[in-house]
C-alpha cells in the first residue's frame, strides 16, 4: 500500500509499505478515505519529538471504512465508515472510564502520562497513522464512531483532532458569561478554539499569531479580533492595556513546542532542544492573563522539562488545564454541532493533496506557502 514514510527531519516521502494486518482480536484494518497534516505532525518532522523512528508512518487525523475486523469487534462491522478518534484507548482502564480517553493507562506502554497516539512516535505508543491507504485500527470496540450518513466526509475528518481538541480548549477555560478570552496560535486549533470560546459565552475573543494570512482567515471564521504580535513592542503589555490593565480572563495556548517570538526559548527550545520546546506562547498566556484567570494549554509539549514562570502561577493564584482531548467524549456533541449548523469543520480545509504529494503537503504547511491553514491528503484508494 501507499504510505507516507518519515526519513528523518524535514524529509518525508510516498512509499510502498506492507498492508497492516490484525494482530489482536479487538483490531479492525480501515481503507482511509481522508487523512490529514496536523500543526503537531510538524513537531515530528521537524525532529522536536524524542525517540520519532525512520520508516515510520505519521497521521493522527483520518477517516475510513472497515475492511477487517478482529473476532471480538462487535462495535463496527466490515463496510461501515468511521471516523477514528486520534487517542488509542482501552475503554475499561481507571480514566477511560472517567473519559479521560486520551490517558489511557493500557495502550501506551512506552510512557505513564499520555496515552497512545495514532502515527506519533514511540513516546506515544509507536504506532503507524493514516497517512496511508490503509491502517490498523487498535482497540476497534472502543475508538471508531460511525460516520452519519449526511455528513460529508470533510467534516467527520475534522472531527478526529482539531474540533474536539479546539472545543476541549475552550471547555477546560471554565469560561463565564462575558469573559475575555485571548488565544495564542491561529492555526486550525486556535481558529476552532477561538470560534468555540463563543458557544461558552465569551463576550470578547482575540487570536495572536504572526501571519498575517492566518490573523485574516480566523477573524472570517471565528468572528473575533485578531492581531499580529510582530507588530507590538510586548504581546503581554498589549493585552493588558486592552483589557483595561487587569489581562485576559482566559489565555489559551494552541502553539505548543514550535512557537517564536522570543530568542532565548527558541534556542533552548526549537535549536539545542535543552528544554521540550519553546514555551514562548506559554509565558505569554501566564503574563497576559488576569490574577485568578484560568490558562488553558492545548498546544504539545515533549515529555521532558520546560522553563515555565511557575512562581506567577502561583502568586497571580492561576488555574491551569491542560489535556490531551478525549476525543470519543465529545464526539456525540461535536457531531450534533455539525449536523445542526453550529460548527463547520471543513471550512478550516483551504487544500487537498494526493497522497502521493505528501512531501510537498508538509513543506508548504510547514514553510506557510499559499495560505495554507488546514491540508487534507487523499489516498489513491479512497476514490474506489
């Protein structure tokens, strides 16, 4: 089959891989029918995740049909199509149970923090993602939700990662009625968090990034204030004087380990990788938000340290969240948004590539050419 095949940093290409095959009666094979390139797949492909091997397959966000299923799969049957939560989860293990779905203590025996991740190196569970024609489903019982059958494919894929995470963003914010809400990052996360931050009742919603093409596409989408911190001497001083010198109620961190804008956490975080990534969008929501705010954190970070202001955690009396999304938790709700006009999902989609131009999909997403804001990739066989 055809897969995209990691070759070390910034080098991916289209290959032949052997078809996955079930190795555990709960597995189910999916022919993928939609795939996606993740803002945290270029983590990956820049080399800022430990232990990411040669040869293997990224792709945490896909969609596809049932073609196997293992003897005890009773959930889904061969034909059905399904969108497949990014989290590899038991269903039956402590936070399972607590639908904490993406800290699955059984599928990831490579770490005790997060639980497996589809195509997301070994320190996630070391198992291949849907970038491919096919994949290996795990745990078939439990993950793969059933597509309805007026949902356009565009949507359910976008169902797989970045609506539940942007929407968990949002939740975990613990947003009042009229707060203020600053989200850093206008990619496809902080785009969805920020349009997401209005269904809790913000009554002001202001997106940072750098791009200019990004800034424009989230004030169309989300509705909301946008602005470019190139273009400001101090993002936190910005934010404070408008909001009146007191800060944000919410700060929402949907950059994670590749954000820019300060010299030292790049060099530390992004070059000599002495911390888990720079955490430059992350002391910004710290500073920026207001005595007794809450920061929410959705952005990756590795598994090691990160300098972090914790000593303004704690005497601006801060809460801090911050998760994996359960995916399969949300699901019933997202998919009630979609169908009823509240969210749309594919319209964060601006291109859609062959499979077979991989390599190109991760150089333009990664170098910001042609206003890319979200890629679907689209297997050969996703066209039978």
């Amino acid at each position: 089959m055809l897969a995209m095949e990691y070759r070390g940093p910034r080098r991916v290409r289209a290959v032949q891989k052997p078809m996955p095959e079930i190795k555990h009666p709960q597995d189910a094979i999916v022919r993928v029918l939609r795939t996606c390139i993740c803002g945290s797949d270029l983590h990956l492909y820049n080399g800022n995740v430990p232990d990411t091997r040669v040869g293997s397959t990224f792709g945490h966000e896909f969609v596809g049909e049932i073609v196997e299923v293992g003897k005890e799969v009773t959930k889904v049957k061969v034909g059905d199509r399904v969108i497949v939560p990014f989290n590899i989860a038991c269903g039956e293990c402590h936070f399972c149970r607590q639908g904490m779905f993406g800290n699955c203590h059984e599928s990831n025996t490579e770490a005790t923090a997060v639980g497996a991740i589809f195509g997301y190196s070994h320190t996630a569970g070391g198992f291949d993602g849907g970038q491919a024609e096919y994949a290996r489903v795990p745990y078939a019982n439990v993950g793969p939700t059933i597509i309805p059958p007026d949902m356009d494919l565009d949507d359910a894929v976008l169902l797989t990662d970045v609506t539940p995470t942007g929407y968990q963003a949002a939740e975990m914010a613990g947003i009042q009625t009229g707060d203020t809400v600053v989200v850093f990052g206008a990619g496809p996360i902080g785009i969805m968090a920020a349009r997401c931050a209005w269904l809790f009742g913000a009554g002001r919603v202001i997106i940072i990034d750098k791009e200019d093409y990004r800034l424009e596409f989230a004030r169309g989408y989300s509705y909301c204030e946008a602005y470019n911190y190139r273009e400001m001497d101090d993002p936190v001083v910005f934010i404070k004087k408008i909001t009146d010198w007191m800060g944000a109620d919410v700060c929402i961190d949907a950059v994670g380990a590749e954000a820019q804008g300060n010299a030292l956490q790049t060099i530390t975080g992004r070059k000599l990788l002495l911390q888990a990534g720079s955490a430059t969008a992350l002391h910004w929501a710290i500073n920026s938000v207001k005595k007794g705010g809450v920061v929410s954190i959705v952005g990756v970070y590795g598994p090691t340290d990160n300098l972090v202001p914790i000593g303004n955690v704690l005497n601006k009396g801060l809460t801090v969240r911050a998760n994996q999304a359960s995916v399969k938790r949300l699901l019933p709700r997202l998919i009630d948004h979609v169908q009823n006009g509240i969210l749309n999902p594919k319209g964060l989609i601006t291109h859609r590539i062959p499979l077979e131009e991989v390599a190109d999909g991760y150089r333009m997403f990664s170098a910001k050419l042609d206003e890319c804001i979200k890629t679907v990739l689209i297997p050969p066989t996703a066209n039978r």
